[in-house]
C-alpha cells in the first residue's frame, strides 16, 4: 500500500509553520507498513490542490491530507477531495450535533460558518473530534482511492489519526513495522552510538535507530513482522543487549517521559515530595503535577525567586545568602533541606542558577546551576554548567533534577 | 518569480526528522518576493527525483532542493539536477581545495568519496560550504530553469542561503513582501474572521491571513512594495482599522509572548505579583520567570496542590474546603487574597481546577477551572470549562490567568 501526504495551508507555504504533521503521519504510516514516496504542501488553493490530488493518484492508492477543514472560506480540502471523487456533500446531522456539542462544553458561541464544517459525502466515514471543530473523514473513490482528510493543528490530528485512522488502517494492510522506543537521558548521542556501535550497524531485522531530541536521547528498535507478537520477539534479544550496556541512562520506554516515571516511583514507594525552586521557577513543580494522580505523594511547591522569599519559606540563613550567594552549593542545600521541613515530606528537591541572559560573572558565569536533594535526612548538591538561552538552562536543570531523583529513588 | 522546494531524503518520508529547511526556505522566500506554491519530499530515489524535477518545471521557474548533496551513493540530488538539465559534472578543482581544507581545518581525514563533492557542472556558479563538505551550486538551464541545490543539515543550509543564494536572488527579483504579525488571545479564529470579514476578503495589497495556533490567533499582514518602508506604509491604515475592532484581544506584535506582555507591564507600572497554584501546579509561575528580570516584581509562587497546602500556606478555611471543594470560587478567591497577604504584592493570582483525566463529577466535570485575581485589596474570579486533556486544561488555564492580569493591567 503505497501513501501520499498533503499538507494544506498557505501559513506552510509562507513559513509561518513548520510541518509537523507531515513527520507525525510519516512516522504512523511506516510504522504500519505502509510506504510514503511523497510529502507535499500546497497553499489553499482550488486548482492547485485538485492537480496535486490527481498527480498523487498516478503515483499511489491513499492521500492524506492535514489542514483546510476550518469554518472559513479559505478552508477547501474537503470540498476538494470531494470534487476529485465525485462526490457530493450533504449536512451531517450527527456531525453537526457533535460541533454544536464542542461549543457548548467551552462556552464559546457557535458561529453561523462553524456549519460547513458538518458537510460530508453521505457515504463515507466520518471521524469525531473531540479538541476542536473540524470532524475530519474517510472518503472512498470509485476505483479504490481512499483520501483522508484530517484537521491541521496538531493537538486535533494527532488523537483523530489513533483513534480513528489506525483502526482503519490497519484493516487494510498485511505486514506490520512494529517498533519500541527506549529513551535514555544523561548521555549524548554520539556516546550513546559508540556504546552500541556493532548494534547500529548490523542493519538487519530489526533495526536501531537514534535520535537525540531536545533533551533527551531515544532509540528506535523496529522489526518487520506478520504481527506483533511475531515482531516483539524479534526485538526482545536486542533490546536486552542495550539495557545491559546502557542500563543506567534508560529511564523509560515508549511515550514515557521522565517527570511520569518519577511521578510512578513516588506513589510505587508511597514517598512524598515537595519542591523549592529559584531558577526553574514553578517549571519542576508543573511537570510533576502533569502526572494523574501525582496529588497524593506531590506535596507542594515554592518558587522562591527572591531572596526574602528564600528566607521566609524555606528558612534560609540569610547569612548563607550574603557569604555564598543566592546561587550556591549552600543555599541550594539550605533550600532543599528547608522544603522538606516545612512540607513534611520524604524528599525536597531544590534549584538555584543563573539562567541568563543577564546576571553571570566571571565565577558564576549563566548556566551555572545547583541543584539540592533531600532525601529522607540525607542532603546533597550537585553543580552543574548548562550551555544555551535561559528557556533551555531552565528546562534542563528541570530535567536534571527529575533524573537525579529518578536515580536516589531506584537505590531505595 | 515563482520557485518550489524540493526536500530530497528518505529519512523525511519515514517521519525520522523535521523538514525544518522548508520552512525556513519558504520565509526567506517570501521575505524577497518569491512566490512558493508547492513544497514537496522526495527519497534517495533517481527516477522519482527526475520526475519531481519535470513536475515542478511544469509550474515554476525556480526550483530549491535541500540535501542528498553527500559523499555516499545515496547522494544523488546534484547528479540529477545536472541530468535534468543536460549538464555534465565534472571536477572542479577550487570545490577540490574547499573540500580538502574543510578536513584539514576539523582534523578530520578525506575519504576517497568526498571527492564525489566536488563535481560541478563548468558553467555554473558553486556555493561554498563553510559548515560542512558539501558545496551547493546554482545551476541555470537552456531555457531559463534555474535549481538550486543545497544541503540538508540546517547548519550548513542556512549561512549558505543567506550568503551565496539570496545576494543572486535579489539580482533577479525587483520587489519584497512584507508581514507584521499580530496576536491575539481570547477569541477564536472564526469569530475573529468575522469581525473582520470584509478585511479578509478585501485580498488586496496588503492581504491579511488569519491563524490559529494552539493556544492563541495571530493575524499576519502582508504588503507587496519595492522597499519594506513602503510596506509598512501600506500596512498601517489596516493595521489600525483591526485594532480597531479586535482591539481588547490584541495582546502583542511579531514574536510577543503573554508572559512577557505581562511581564513587562509589570515592571512598567512597578506592581509586585504572586502566584497561588492547584491545577496548573507551577506553570503560570514558570511562564513568568521565562522573562528576565521579572524578580524586580515576582515575588514569589506557590504549588499548594494538595488541601493542607492550601490551608497551611495561604489560610484557605477549612470550611470553605469543606462547604465548597477545592474546586470552587470560594477557594479560588481565598487562595489569590491569601497569596496577595502572604507576600505582601499588590496583585495575586490563583487557579483551582480539575485538569482530568479522572476526578471529575456531573456537578464539576473535568475541565472545570477557577481563577482568581486580587487586585489591590479588589478580588474577583472566573470559572472556566476548558476541553481536551490535561496538558492541554493546565495550558489554558494558564493563559487565561495571565491574559486576565494583562487585561486588569490595562484598567489601571
């Protein structure tokens, strides 16, 4: 089964946004076996759109398209894919009824143009969105085409594609890419790659892939297969060869990310925390309370900014600020210790640094950063040099942080 | 003047990495008057290149491609660009030098293949490469086809394009595009295209195109002129007429963040705040500090996730916990005159809310958030029914609270 993917939107054409759903379906698509020979984007644009579908369909049996489903004039991808098939579009009274639903549950008004968004071919499959207005649809052409249209922002196609397409998909295609992610942080990608050289190359089935995000490290092993019972039992030897070498930096598997498997921890050993924070400024603090749940073991949080808000929370010795500073390996211990105090917990974490652009000299240059653990009476520091602009020193002491506890809690 | 894009590389296809270069391709594009129409990705593939090629020819007088300009096999962009065209390559000793120093400079040793690099047609102009191996070049056809070739990785694309492509480009286009970007918060896209409509459609010079992002619209005004003063001239008159009328929603131009409006604000009006947090445990805090030099009036936060927390650091009663949940306008209000009294800051803000999955009931379903503002000694609070799924209730809230300051901010 061979795919093509259209993203509409002249904001893409402009450069106004970058393309990542192009990358998202990319990815979906070959991990469902099935083979993409072409991205495009074109403007939202009548002709233009119907010659890239009918160019699209020379090449291959499926289009998807991303964007254009909007309320306004200017949104056409659906009444375009209707016109290349033939089709006509009728109101959808579920459809409608659905749309009317989303602007109630937000208290916005509904407005008179939000009801082209129900118009749909009679006859095809119509997919729910349930975070935002536009239902997207899969439309099938007389000589088997299949276009499906999907919503452009990405928190809407994102949930539409697994709950809607995949089922879909999978229905229609035979062999299967099935792939595991193991996300490692605390070691770069090219020591990673060393690490597992021969592993990387050997290229056969499976495969290893690594990718280095913003701030962690991920590797891909994906194995073809008739299922995937078939294709985990290929990946398993493999993947028990990279925890063996690089069991320390993997702190989690698939979507995992770090504050959730730190969140599953605490509730795991019933150990409470609680968090004071300088420099990371609340962001420690949001990423655990993204986590379900985490209210039972996530005591509370203090952003401590200043200083006279460091002495009065968290009760540290104003002369630890004037003799060492505000960012130091004592008040970042005073800060840490002083949160577990005050919240009555198990552990206290705490950050303290200079995130820039301003503030830094020549001792204490940006990007220097302490970070204070407090785990059950035992207290230590960790100094850090983070390079970057203040968002990325910021979110990596956040991160480190999150790690450091990760580690004390696998050694209780 | 009309080019395309032509991203060249399978890892594109299999969702592996972002197209990054198309976008900034297409900004700098439209930024010298050149119109783009399609973008389009294509594998390490000969005959599906080719065809690409003769496809956008159809359509276009320019063609841009990004990457494939390598040393290995898989390397094939130039070598078809040249078929296309009817050029031979051969080796160009000064791209030879380039090549050989590039090694000699990174320490690096040059294998045989690199020297694959250096083959250029005679006739045209080749693009230095200081950021890696690959030269680029400017290849002109019989008939006035021009393609560009670059290379993939952004470190080498961008200084390449900006110092060897746009110089010739500005020789053969004669006018510029122009945008100002304005953003806005707290309407939707469709109302706001409403309110506007005739502006919409006017589709004169200037246009003007609206977006939504995922928490905020933005609205990108865009003039065609000879030089960017005319531009903004041409502009201005619309400009006025959408503040005008969208006025109360417009919260900044170009890349304005809330978080730094408000920041800002703050330290003009030199008003201290302080930030009591359930739901959003943190964030509104960490948007805040995003901004530097906001501790001049950002005093402190907290994360009172838990009710102790509420009780114990801002003096919510127990019986407003107790009478109305913590999830309720009494506790919101508490919780923003509690913070204001703790801190001694003239403006504290709060939110409650339940940010879901689970926790939710008929009577104060998920999505319910509070927030609370006192004001100089005044406090008031709003309920919210927010969508979607956690991230996305705790994002909202979020920007709700600080778009609530900005507007209170703005009475003052």
């Amino acid at each position: 089964m061979k795919a093509e993917i259209i993203a509409v939107g002249t904001e893409l054409l402009l450069g106004d946004i970058l393309n990542t759903n192009a990358q998202f379906l990319s990815k979906e698509l070959a991990a469902l076996g099935v083979e993409v020979y072409h991205q495009t984007v074109i403007g939202d644009n009548e002709d233009r759109l119907l010659d890239a579908f009918k160019e699209a369909f020379k090449r291959c049996d499926m289009v998807i398209t991303s964007g254009g489903l909007g309320p306004t004039q200017d949104d056409i991808t659906k009444e375009i894919a209707a016109k290349f098939l033939g089709k006509e579009l009728t109101l959808n009274e579920e459809a409608l009824k659905d749309i009317e639903n989303y602007f109630n549950i937000t208290g916005r008004k509904m407005s008179e143009s939000n009801k082209k968004q129900a118009y749909f071919p009679k006859e095809d499959i119509i997919l729910k969105n349930n975070n935002g207005t536009a239902p997207g649809a899969i439309m099938k052409g007389k000589n088997g085409e299949i276009i499906i249209v999907l919503p452009g922002p990405p928190r809407e196609i994102i949930p539409m594609f697994k709950e809607g397409v995949v089922p879909f998909l999978k229905t229609i295609t035979d062999s299967t890419l099935y792939s595991k992610v193991i996300r490692l942080f605390g070691i770069g990608e090219s020591s990673m790659a060393e690490e597992i050289k021969d592993i990387l190359e050997s290229r056969n089935n499976p495969t290893v892939a690594p990718y280095a995000k913003e701030m962690d490290v991920t590797l891909r092993i994906t194995a073809k297969a008739k299922d995937e019972e078939e294709a985990r039992d290929i990946i398993k030897p493999v993947e028990n060869k990279i925890k063996e070498r690089l069991g320390e930096y993997i702190y989690g598997e698939g979507e995992d990310t770090l504050e959730e498997v730190v969140a599953r921890k605490l509730l795991q050993k019933r150990l409470t925390i609680a968090v004071a924070e300088s420099c990371t400024g609340g962001m420690i603090a949001s990423k655990l309370v993204n986590y379900p749940g985490v209210s039972e073991v996530f005591m509370e949080g203090v952003v401590t900014y200043s200083n006279k808000s460091k002495v009065e929370n968290l009760g540290v010795k104003v002369e630890t600020l004037e003799k060492y500073g505000a960012v130091s390996e004592e008040t970042a211990r005073e800060m840490a210790e002083g949160i577990v105090k005050k919240a009555g917990v198990d552990i206290g974490i705490s950050s303290t640094g200079i995130a820039g652009p301003d503030g830094g000299t020549e001792e204490k240059p940006v990007g220097l950063v302490y970070i204070g653990i407090c785990i059950r009476g035992k207290s230590m520091v960790k100094k850090l040099n983070i390079p970057g602009n203040r968002e990325r020193v910021r979110a990596r002491t956040t991160m480190e942080a999150l790690n450091w506890v990760r580690l004390e809690l696998n050694k209780l």
